[in-house]
C-alpha cells in the first residue's frame, strides 16, 4: 500500500500518519503540503490511494483533480476537509473525487471510506447524496455563486470569511494583483456592489 497523504498544517498529518498506521502498518506514506507537491506527486502511478485537504496554497485542488481525470488517471482520491460538505461536496465529486469527508468524522469512517474507494467506489455519505440529488435536480436554475469557477469560488469563501486581499494572495501564493481581479470578476458575476453583498449572500447561503 502506498498512500500520498496531502495537508498544509503538519499537526494534521502527523495526526493523519497515526491513524492509518494503526490500519495499514506496512503502508508507505508519502506527505506533501501544498497543491503543487499533489500535482506534482500524481504523475507517480504507483500510489494506491491520495488523501488530502481541499484549500491550501497552490493550483485550486479541484483542478488538478479534473487535470488527473483528463489525463485518464483513476487513482482513488479522498478529500478531507475543514469545510462542510454542503459548501463544497458537489464541486468535488463532480470534478472527479472518489470521496469527501469533513475533518471532524471519526477515525472509523475514514478508513471506512478507503476501503470502499479501493475497491473502485465511491463513498458517498447520505448527506452528500441528497447533496447531489438536489444539485442534479436545480442545473437548470443555477444560483449566482455556482456561476463562478473554482478558484473564483475558492476566493470567494475567504473574502465572505473576512480576510483580507492581501492576506488571501499570502495564502494562495499568487499576487495582491491576481486576487483583486478574482473580487472583480465575483463581484462581476454575481451582479454585487461590494464586500458587504459578498458576507450577506455567504452567510444566508451558508457558503461560510
């Protein structure tokens, strides 16, 4: 078993090693930090399974696992994320996630889901079915924050969390620059005037 485990915090890797030691003791467990050591590392066929979170610095995550898929790669790939499938769970899966697990599940249901994606499955969770269910039955009528792409999306949830231009281009590694055209375009697209529509719309939507 070889597993590319993927996470900008150290402590939650370190946290992440004990757990699947205690399953797979035998396992070779590669770490990465940031999105470009997971794109980076994906080109590597040997890796049975990739765990990993879904916003740290780097390519949005979401695209580089349309970028796998595209290039015909069926490795199974979990994510495992701080936030809540609600906010971002359809997005993942229909770019080609084999799972999306909250960081706050029990220990059980992560390997629980490794086993089902080992297998060629997809863990779907009967939250993020109905999930999937109602995003399928609304692609007619999408809701203005669906207009984005997935690093506008991305860049939208840090602003409606309140950070600043600058503090998101720090965590992102892009330039002030590329971020204020991001707000631009978002602000754009969804037809607002300013940051303040930005955390009404988020928080009635529960974006955030």
């Amino acid at each position: 078993m070889k597993i590319l485990l993927v996470d900008d915090h150290a402590m939650i890797r370190q946290g992440l090693v004990l757990l699947l030691r205690q399953t797979y003791p035998s396992a070779e467990i590669v770490e990465k930090n940031d999105a470009v050591g997971l794109r980076d590392s994906l080109s590597d066929t040997t890796f049975d399974i990739v765990i990993t979170d879904l916003f740290m610095p780097g390519p949005p995550v979401i695209e580089v696992i349309k970028q796998v898929r595209d290039s015909g790669n069926k490795i199974p790939i979990i994510i495992l994320s701080m936030s809540l499938p609600e906010r971002n769970a359809v997005r993942v899966i229909r770019a080609g996630a084999n799972g999306y697990l909250s960081k706050d599940t029990v220990p059980e249901e992560l390997i629980k889901a490794m086993q089902f994606v080992l297998q060629g499955r997809k863990y779907i969770t009967p939250e993020i079915a109905s999930l999937l269910a109602d995003a399928y039955l609304d692609d007619t009528e999408k809701k203005p924050h669906e207009t984005l792409s997935d690093r506008e999306f991305e860049v939208f949830q840090m602003l409606a969390q309140g950070k600043t231009v600058t503090q998101i281009a720090e965590t992102l590694k892009v330039s002030i620059n590329t971020i204020s055209t991001y707000k631009s375009r978002i602000l754009d697209k969804m037809n607002f005037q300013g940051f303040a529509d930005i955390i009404k719309y988020a928080h009635a939507n529960n974006l955030v």
